[in-house]
C-alpha cells in the first residue's frame, strides 16, 4: 500500500467529519487542518530517482489518494487536473480515491473520462442512513468502472441493500471511529451491513472496531492497537464463494433460554398450530414432518446465500413453515440473529441437524397445547 497526499487540508461537511483525525493530529502540534495546502509529494506518482526510474511501482500496491483531504475538494480545483494527468500516465498503479463529495466528482472529470479508467476505484463514504440515501443514488449515476463503499466512522445502522442490488458496488468496509471522542459502534451495524452485501454477493471488511464498541449490548473501551486486530479476528470479512464464515466462532444459545426470548417476542409468540396443522402432523406422522423439516431446511437454508434469502419461508402452508417463524429459523439472517449461526457460510450437517430439532422441538410443544 501507497499514499499519495498531493495536498493537505480540508473543511468539515458532514457528521462523519466531527472527529476527522486529520484535524485531531494537526491539532496536536499547532497546525490549523482547514488550511488547504499543496504538499511536497504533489507530483509523487512520476517522481523518479537517481536511476531514473518511477519511485512508486506496482509493487508498492494500492496507491490512496488524498488520505489527509478530499480529492474533490473545492479549494483543490486549480491543482486536480494535473493530479489526473499523472493518473493517466502512470497506468502500471491503481489509484483508490475516497471521498465525501461524491455530488462534486461530474464538475470534476478529467475531460478524457468516458465511462471510467481502469485504474482507478472511487470509494464513497456513508456514515448513516442520511448520507447513504444522498450519496449512493449519485454514487450510481456515475460512469465509474470500479466503486467502493466505505461506512467509516459508522455511527448508526445503515441500510444500503437496495443500492448494492444494482451490481455496481464491488466492495464495502465498515468500521467504528477512533480517538478519546469517538462515537460507539455496534456490531449489529456491521452484521446487517454484512448480511445485505452476502445477500446482493458483494464482498464486505470488517476494517476496525474503533474505540468504543458494543457487542451483544455490552459496551468496550479499546485501546487503538487493538483496533484492526480485533476486527480481523472476527473473521466476519466475506468474499462471495471463499468459504471465509467457516472460520467464525460462535456458540448456539441455551435452548431453554431461547424459547423463553422467542416467547418474549411480539412476532414470534404470534405463531402457532391450528386444528388444520394437528390433523395434518396426526394424519402424516411426526417422522413424515422431521423428514420435511430435514428437507426444507437444506433446500431454503443451507446455502452460502440462499435463493430469495429473508422471502424464502411462506408464513402458512406447512406446519413447519410455521415452525420456523416461530423459533427464527426462517432465513439466514434470522438464524444469525437468534442462533448466533453466521451468515455466508454453508451450513454444515450439525448445523442443519441443530435447526431441524429446534423446528421439532416447537412443533411437539405446539401438540401438546
């Protein structure tokens, strides 16, 4: 990995921005970040050395720009286009550009365009719903070849599924903020976020926790050398097809202390058998349902991303059917949400056997009623 910081500085304009750690460091030592300023490394992608060779190369990586400013800024307007022509020339680099002003990014093509270059990723920042329902339509519209997203700090739950569905994000990151400001991250957050790329088949990083951290509701203080390590330890990264959820450790609930939450819910508690779905168990034979049961389950849950996963269970037509609305077994993200099974994984025999006898285990109570 490279940075290229062709200038330095910026202006807030979102709440993403409140704790930016560009202002944080030069703070520190009694510079004024808003000042934006061409830096030395302006010209860094066709700097060469003695030898006369480019000292950056391929295979110094990624190059990212503007790490401690926008590459859209505003104040950056008279300096981009020769930013653009070193980009254009060095067509052996990648460039990742990540910014906040993705409604300036038309006003600011090089003329040469088109639909994209291949060199470059554009990466929009989303850090709640708000700025996610602006930026992404724009996001969208643009002739861009390669896009990321990036909801970094994350500093609430974010729904982007129905833009990931459009098949042009590659990639999405989300991580909590740093500093002795930060706001809290919750796992959920990143979860859903998860659950929605495994679904539209978007790989997705889980880059950092940041400094304040809720998991199962509880919350952690963290030290900044942990970060990124804690993160990775998840293993709640995913790349459609890996198998990378096989390495995430979790443990199914107490099956007591499951019923009783599932009797606590709303939606859950609503579901039982009537006479119609008696009878039909009565007359088919609980070994008959176990092997429906058995069926369903590896047909409408075992896969990595099921078919029509969240609509694949109707909610009448087969006491099972029912079952699994009632004990949460009804789709992938349910199972991780109530079973701590995680999503983008295939479901191992284990792991179906357990569903199956929980499904079993409702539907002889629901009898016995």
């Amino acid at each position: 990995m490279a940075i290229w910081n062709p200038w330095h500085g910026c202006h807030k304009i979102s709440p993403g921005c409140a704790n930016c750690y560009v202002y944080r460091r030069d703070e520190s030592i009694g510079k004024d970040a808003s000042v934006v300023s061409k830096t030395g490394d302006f010209n860094l992608p066709v700097k060469k050395n003695r030898q006369g060779q480019y000292k950056l190369t391929a295979d110094d990586g990624i190059v990212f720009a503007c790490m401690t400013s926008d590459f859209f800024l505003e104040e950056a307007d008279e300096w981009r286009q020769d930013c653009w022509d070193m980009i254009r020339q060095r067509q052996d680099l990648h460039f990742h550009i990540i910014t906040k002003r993705i409604d300036r990014f038309e006003k600011c093509m090089p003329p040469d365009w088109g639909e994209g270059w291949n060199n470059v990723t554009i990466c929009c920042t989303c850090e709640n719903q708000d700025r996610t329902d602006y930026r992404l339509p724009i996001f969208l519209e643009l002739p861009i070849k390669h896009r990321e997203v990036i909801c970094e700090p994350m500093l609430e739950e974010i729904n982007m599924e129905k833009y990931l569905k459009a098949g042009l994000i590659g990639h999405v990151s989300c991580g909590g903020e740093s500093g002795s400001s930060a706001r809290p991250c919750d796992f959920r957050w990143i979860k859903e976020v998860r659950r929605e790329c495994i679904r539209c088949g978007v790989s997705f990083t889980f880059r950092q926790t940041g400094a304040v951290f809720i998991k199962d509701g509880k919350v952690y203080h963290l030290d900044r050398k942990v970060h990124l390590s804690q993160a990775e330890k998840s293993g709640y990264n995913y790349v459609p097809g890996t198998g990378m959820a096989d390495s995430i450790k979790y443990r199914t609930p107490d099956r007591q202390a499951l019923f009783e939450r599932l009797s606590r819910s709303d939606f859950r508690s609503r579901f039982h058998l009537h006479a119609n779905d008696k009878s039909y168990i009565n007359e088919k034979g609980m070994d008959t349902i176990f092997s429906h049961a058995k069926d369903f389950v590896a047909k409408r849950l075992s896969a990595e991303n099921p078919e029509n996963d969240g609509r694949q269970t109707p909610m009448k037509g087969h006491p099972v059917f029912l079952a699994q609305h009632a004990t949460a077994c009804c789709c992938r993200g349910c199972l991780e949400k109530w079973h701590n099974i995680p999503s983008g994984k295939i479901l191992t025999e284990k792991e179906q056997s357990y569903i199956v006898d929980v499904l079993m285990e409702w539907i002889r109570k629901e009898m016995e009623k």
